[in-house]
C-alpha cells in the first residue's frame, strides 16, 4: 500500500499560494453531498474554487488524498459523549445514531469508506473515545476492540442499507415512499401463499418510511446493547 497521506510529509506550498487544504475539503464534501461521487474531479474542483489545478495538487498531489481528507473530515462530525457524564450505554446509544446521522447526511461515503484506510487524526480521535466509553462498561483487552467494532458494524451496515435503498428510489424516479408503496403491493400479491409474511407487509404498508427506518435502527441498537450487557454479566 502507497504511503499515507497522513504519514507524508506536506510539501510546502509556494509563498503566493491563498488557496488552503481546509478550503479544499469544504468545497468538495459540497460538491460530493449535491453531486456524489460522480460529480468530483480535481479539474472541477479547481474550477468551483477559481483556482487551476496545479494549486490543488500543492494541497493535495491525489484523488486518493482528497478522499483519505475527506473521509477524515466526516469522522470530525461523530459524536463520542463521555462515559462519566452520560454513562455508557447511553453514551454508545448516542455515538450510535449520530453516527448513523452523519452517513445519511453524506450517502457518497459508503461507496470509499471500505476501500481506502481510515487512520488520520479525527479518525484516531473517535477511535481513541469509543475505546474509552466501552471501557467504561467494563470490557478491557481485545473485548473492548470487538464491543466498540460490534456497534460501529453495525451501524455502519444499517446506514448503509438506508443510503442504497434512498438511492435506488432516486434513480427510479419516485419518492421513498412511492417505491415502498409499489414494493409492498408487488410484495403483498406475491405473498398470497406465505400468512406470515403478508401480515409483515401489510404492516408494514401502513407506517411512514423514514419513521420505520428509525425504529428500526433504534430496536437493532437496543438489542446488540442488550447483548453486550449480558456479556460483562457473565
């Protein structure tokens, strides 16, 4: 694997150079939240910031370097409360739907999160308070590495889910909840053999969207917590 940018050492810009890294990441995430992915380019980048491109690659000399940034930038945005003022499993609650919050407000990083490493300082950060909190719940050793990855997982595969299925409504052309609408009635016509899961539809037809997401993600939340509960009661 190439060199990190994060363990590079930063090329100085020239003297006359006003344009900024910070300036750079801002402008792409904007970009990246309005266009997606498709919509990034260095080329463009330097066009949006009335700059050319040969100042950009002082700040950043890759696309990979703008992602490794960016990723980075979204860490910064994660909430990891302190275990002594809001105890534990409280505190893993909150980390857990604010991170789910900030993979919904940014739908793009699904697709980069799991291709390229997360190891800058925000990303340290987040690591080194999670591991806090779960310590406080009383695992230690490899436990608190596997508790505080059991909860990330799963929120990162639940918000996941959420993004691809907003998407797929997106090119489809419909809101959420037309093509949930026209699902369940497709769902319900081929479940005529299967009671239990025409009761599940049926349901389910009858509940707003983004508000089932929620509950959703909030029982799973719940339950992997329970779990992780009764595993220090062992």
């Amino acid at each position: 694997m190439k060199e990190s940018i994060w363990t590079r050492q930063r090329a100085a810009a020239p003297a006359r150079e006003a344009l900024s890294r910070e300036q750079i990441v801002q402008t792409a995430m904007a970009t990246l939240d309005a266009e997606g992915l498709a919509g990034l380019s260095i080329r463009k980048l330097a066009a949006k910031l009335g700059a050319g491109a040969t100042s950009l690659y002082w700040h950043v000399p890759t696309k990979d370097d703008l992602i490794d940034l960016l990723i980075d930038e979204i860490w910064s945005e994660v909430d990891v409360p302190d275990p002594e003022l809001v105890g534990w499993r409280n505190g893993a609650l909150l980390l857990g739907h604010s991170l789910r919050a900030t993979v919904l407000r940014h739908p793009w990083l699904p697709e980069i999160m799991y291709v390229r490493p997360s190891i800058g300082p925000n990303a340290m950060t987040l690591g080194s308070r999670g591991l806090v909190l779960f310590g406080a719940a009383g695992f230690s050793g490899p436990d608190v590495d596997f508790a505080m990855g059991s909860v990330m997982s799963y929120v990162l595969g639940t918000a996941s889910s959420e993004v691809a299925t907003r998407e797929m409504a997106r090119r489809a052309g419909q809101s959420l909840e037309q093509m949930s609408g026209d699902l369940l009635q497709q769902a319900e016509v081929l479940s005529t053999d299967l009671p239990g899961m025409q009761e599940s539809v049926r349901r389910r037809a009858d509940q707003d969207v983004n508000a089932l997401f929620t509950e959703s993600f909030a029982f799973g939340l719940d339950a992997l917590l329970d779990g992780l509960e009764a595993r220090l009661r062992k």
